[in-house]
C-alpha cells in the first residue's frame, strides 16, 4: 500500500468519526430541545373557560365600581365640608371687625359712667352717649349684642366670674358686671366680667 492510500485511508476514517461525533451532538440536541418543549407544555396552564373568564371580568368590574364609589363618597364629603366652612365663614364674618370695634364701646361706656353738673359737660355727655346708641344700633344690625348679665343666674358659657361675695341674694346670681360681655349670631365673641353671689 503506498503512502498515498494510506494517507487517503486515514483521512477517510477522520472523516466517518467527525460526521459519526455530528451526529450524535445533533442527536443530543434534539432529544434536549424535545424534553424542554415537554416540561414547557406540562408547565403551561390550561386556558380558562369562559365561565371563569366571566367570573373574573366580573370581579375585576365590581372593584373598580367600589374604588368609583369611594372615591366618589370622598369627594362629596370633601365638597360637603368646604361648604359648611364657607357657611360658617360668612354666617360670622364680622367678629373680627366686632372685637376691634368693642374696646371703642367700652371707653363710651366708661365715659358715660362720669358724673358732673356743668353745663358743657352735660353737652358733653349728651354727645357721647348719641354716638354710644349709634354704635350700639349698628353693631346690633349685624347681629352683635350685648349679653344680658346683671342679676342672672351665672352662666360660665356667657359669663366670666372674677369676684365672689356673700350676698342677700340667693348663690351664683351676678351680683356686678365689671365689663359687658358681647355675642354675634350664637357666638360668644366675649364673655361678661362679672362677680357673682356666694
């Protein structure tokens, strides 16, 4: 046999191996790709019937109808509340102007309390005391009144007691205002200063 044959003999046997090797890797591969698709297809859920699938879409309907319904009740008492703040807002909407306004009545009040005999004083305090009235009037249309103190029963909703004194009167009775007290509407935008029965 000569170097030739030999030579075409061995790349001859090479060959038959690497396509033996070929095909058993192809082989290998397939048998792989065939037991993955099988664990795929065991794995995968059957499809739903259309009794579930309606169970769900169901489902799913009734708890965006309840997310609707809150949301909803939210904004209703969201709209609610900023309504009665707006009520209550303007129902007593002239108490700051009323506390501002109040000292100005004290110092009326305190000037009329002043006694004298003297012509220009009685002038005087006539003068005052059409302002006090005007005052008054206009406070009381817009609902601004004085509470009513002196010899009732004491009310620490209306009355602020700074003194207490035995009295023939019967207890808790206001014996003495010291300084008016003031409501708007049913607020009390100041309490009477009083001292009261014992």
């Amino acid at each position: 046999m000569t170097n030739e044959e030999e030579k075409e003999k061995v790349d001859q046997a090479a060959e038959n191996a690497a396509a033996e090797k070929e095909s058993e890797e192809t082989s290998n591969t397939a048998e792989t790709i065939e037991q993955e698709e099988d664990v795929l297809y065991d794995s995968e859920t059957p499809e739903p019937s259309p009794e579930e699938e309606i169970s769900a879409l169901k489902e799913q309907v009734e708890q965006s109808e309840n997310k609707y319904l809150k949301l909803y009740a939210e904004f209703e008492n969201f709209k609610r509340r900023n309504r009665q703040e707006a009520e209550l807002n303007n129902k007593y909407k002239d108490q700051k102007f009323a506390e501002d306004l109040l000292p100005v009545l004290d110092n009326l009040q305190r000037a009329l309390a002043i006694e004298g005999s003297d012509e220009s004083f009685v002038s005087l305090n006539k003068g005052v005391e059409m302002v006090h009235n005007n005052l008054v009037e206009t406070l009381e249309k817009h609902d601004i009144k004085a509470i009513d103190a002196l010899n009732q029963p004491f009310d620490p909703n209306f009355h602020q007691a700074v003194m207490t004194e035995a009295s023939d009167e019967e207890s808790d009775i206001v014996i003495e205002e010291f300084q008016k007290g003031y409501i708007l509407k049913d607020r009390v935008i100041r309490p009477s200063m009083v001292k009261v029965s014992e």
